[in-house]
C-alpha cells in the first residue's frame, strides 16, 4: 500500500503543476469513472510499475502515468465526458480520441470497482479502483496524500 501512495504522491506533484497551469475547460457529466483514482494493480516490489488512470471533473483535465516508487512518466489530456464516451484531447501532440469508459462495482483482486476502457491509444484495457479512492479536485488530491504523510517528492531533496 505505501508503494501505491507513493505512486499517487507523484501524480500529487504532477497535478499542482496542472492546476496552476490549467486553461478554463468544458463542463461535464459525473459518473463512476471520473474523480477517482484508476489502477491495473496493486505494486507487488517498490521498481513494479502500475498503470494509472485519473480524470477530475472539475478541471476537465486528467492523466495516463505508468509509474513505480522510483521512476515514472505521465501524459496529461483535457477532456468533456459524454455518456460512456471520453472525448480526449492531448495538448502536447494535439492528438484526439474518443475512449468508450465503463465502470462497474466488483469484487476482483481485492477491489471494489472495475473500468474497462476501449478505442484509447495510451494506457491499459481494465483499471481497477477501491471505495475510498475518490478525489473530487487536485486539491483534495494533494491534502489526501498530506493526511496520509505521504510526502509528494522534491527533487531537490534528492542531492541533499
């Protein structure tokens, strides 16, 4: 478990960036699938890397990161939720795609929800999510990783 919160920790440094950063965005619709933190697994070693999955409704904005305790990278897309569709949009590339998303209550692998994601380009097919995974804005994203004292990383720290 603390290898995943550390993994959320960096998706916490990487979200401030993006809310400050952030552009007005579309308004959408609320579902399972949005304001929650997405999974493939849970991290069996600190160097096993976990797929994520992120979307925030209030920005319109989300994420796909592969990461481990120790290394990582990130692409971050704007988004408008339409039924089960994500209609994406990459800002870096200019890329777009419509991703059909389905999230659904189970019980697999220790779990309590599953999504299962088709016609993306970027991340894995089946995410998975627990009950109290909810993040409602990266705000609450970076206090949950606080209240956990899980500190987000500073690369400076590293050479100190």
């Amino acid at each position: 478990m603390k290898k995943l919160l550390l993994g959320v920790a960096v998706l916490g440094s990487v979200g401030y960036g993006v809310y400050h950063w952030r552009a007005a965005a579309p308004s959408t619709h609320k579902e399972l699938v949005e304001n929650r933190l997405w999974i493939d697994h849970m991290p069996r070693t600190e160097r096993d890397t976990i797929q994520v999955f992120l979307t925030l409704d209030e920005e319109a904005m989300g994420t796909f990161q592969a990461t481990s305790a120790w290394k990582g990278s990130y692409e971050l897309f704007r988004y408008e939720g339409h039924g089960g569709e994500l209609r994406i949009v990459y800002p870096q590339t200019g890329d777009r795609e419509t991703i059909k998303a389905k999230a659904t209550k189970c019980r697999e692998a220790g779990f309590d929800y599953c999504l299962e994601m088709s016609g993306g380009t970027r991340g894995v097919k089946r995410y998975y999510s627990m009950e109290d995974w909810e993040i409602g804005s990266l705000r609450e994203l970076d206090a949950k990783i606080k209240a956990l004292g899980t500190p987000s990383p500073d690369p400076s720290s590293a050479h100190k």
